[in-house]
C-alpha cells in the first residue's frame, strides 16, 4: 500500500475500534456519526487503492456504478419487496433519497470491490484463451464475489436490525433476517461485478490489498458481534461464512507467489 492508503487505512481502523465504546456510552447521534464516517472513510481507502489499477475515469464510473445501481437496487427492494424482502429504513440514518439513506449505497461502494478481489483471486485458475472460457471466467468470479459480499451481510443486518437502522415486515429465519434478502444479494452484486468486469482493466485490480480490506472487516465484524455487540451467533456465522472466502482467497494469492 502507498502511504495515503496507509494513513487511510489507519483512520479507518481508528474509526471501527471507536464505535462499540461510543455505543457503550449511550450517544446515539454520535454513534450513527462514526458509523457514517467510518463507511466514508473506508470508501476512500477502497477508491484510493483502485485509482493506481485503474485511472480516474475508469474508478469514477466503477463507483458511480455500483452506487447508482446499488440505490436502485434498495429504492425497488424496501418499495416492492423484490429482491431482498419486505424491509423498510427506520429515520435514524440521515439524509435519505426516495426512503433510502445515502449511506446504504456508499457502503456498497466500500465492499463490492473488495468481494470483487476475492472471486477475481478464488477464481484465478478459470482462465482459458478462448473466448467461451472467459465468460465462463468472468461468470465465475461474479457469482463468487457476490457471495462473499452476501456472506458480510451475516454480519451486517443482524447488527443493523439490532440498532433499529432498518426493519423486516416479515421477520426470517436467519436472526429475523429472510433467506430471499441473501439471495438478493447475491444476485445484485454479481450483476454489478459481471458488468464491471466488461470496461474495468481487472488484471490490473489490487487483489491483495482489497482483501486486506475484507479481511480486516471479517475479523473487525467477528470481534465486535462477538465481544462489544452481544451477538454471538451473527459473530459465529459470519466469522465461518466470511472466512471460508477469507482462507480461499488467501490460499490462492500465497500460492501466486510460490
């Protein structure tokens, strides 16, 4: 990492370590503004790290992208209840556009790169010369990175629901979270990395650094669910969902380097 990803980096975690003692503290308007920066924060560490790889026009509509179709994504899902479930956004997180807090998006931005690095490296050895081999290469690390962006939200909306950020009409199976919200997505976020995947110079992604990232959230989400949060079984399960993809992704960018 350069230096500015570094400092980045440092702030951020800064920020994480923060929040469960403000939490602890009672201050809700403080609380939700640490957790706002916090996404910001990371936002820019993730930007700052694709902007080498990519260049500026190429990172602007890689973000612009993921926000827009994320936003649409959730303004369709809390209004229809397609293709997450039937869910609506509490007035906690401010400002919202069309009932969606601008937030939401933004933390798309923060993570579907990172998932991104995760199928790029776990699906590395799908690669052929010929034309059918590279979709099926390109389909491949989509679906994979949809699933390790999915396997964050273990962590995520039981959290989230938890602090009264959003709320499920029809509470599901999994902590009161609905299996269809998963499976939403997965689908979304595979969509959004198979379309980035046809402009973005993806040999050129910071595979490494972007799974430090995800790395870092795993662990950061484990020990705060299971420690600060009092949500052990969310911890347990996103620590074994999130960290199959962490193992998988570090196996195979250790064995590029053998």
């Amino acid at each position: 990492m350069k230096l500015s990803s570094r400092i980045l980096y440092c702030l951020w975690l800064f920020l994480t370590v923060l929040i469960p003692h403000i939490l602890r503290l009672g201050n809700r308007p403080t609380l939700l503004i640490a957790l706002s920066l916090s996404v910001l924060v990371q936002v820019g560490l993730v930007l700052n790290l694709l902007f080498p790889a990519f260049r500026g026009r190429v990172t602007l509509s890689t973000g612009l992208i993921i926000v827009a179709t994320a936003w649409l994504a959730e303004f369709i899902g809390h209004s229809t209840g397609l293709p997450f479930g039937d869910y609506a956004y509490t007035d906690a997180l401010q400002p919202q556009i069309g009932g969606v807090p601008v937030q939401v998006p933004v933390a798309w931005l923060m993570m579907i790169p990172p998932a991104w690095a995760v199928g790029t490296l776990i699906c590395s050895r799908i690669r052929g010369a010929d034309h059918s081999r590279e979709w099926i290469h390109r389909a491949a690390t989509a679906l994979t990175a949809g699933l390790a962006f999915a396997a964050w939200d273990l962590f995520l909306d039981p959290q989230m629901v938890e602090w009264n950020l959003w709320r499920w009409e029809s509470p599901g199976i999994y902590f009161g979270i609905p299996i269809i919200n998963f499976l939403g997505w997965i689908l979304v976020a595979a969509a959004v990395v198979f379309g980035l995947s046809s402009f973005a110079p993806t040999k050129s992604l910071p595979v490494e650094a972007l799974l430090l990232v995800y790395t870092t959230v795993w662990l950061l989400n484990s020990v705060g669910l299971g420690v600060y949060f009092a949500l052990p079984g969310a911890a347990a399960a996103g620590f074994m969902g999130m960290g199959v993809f962490v193992a998988l992704a570090w196996l195979q960018a250790l064995a590029s380097h053998a």
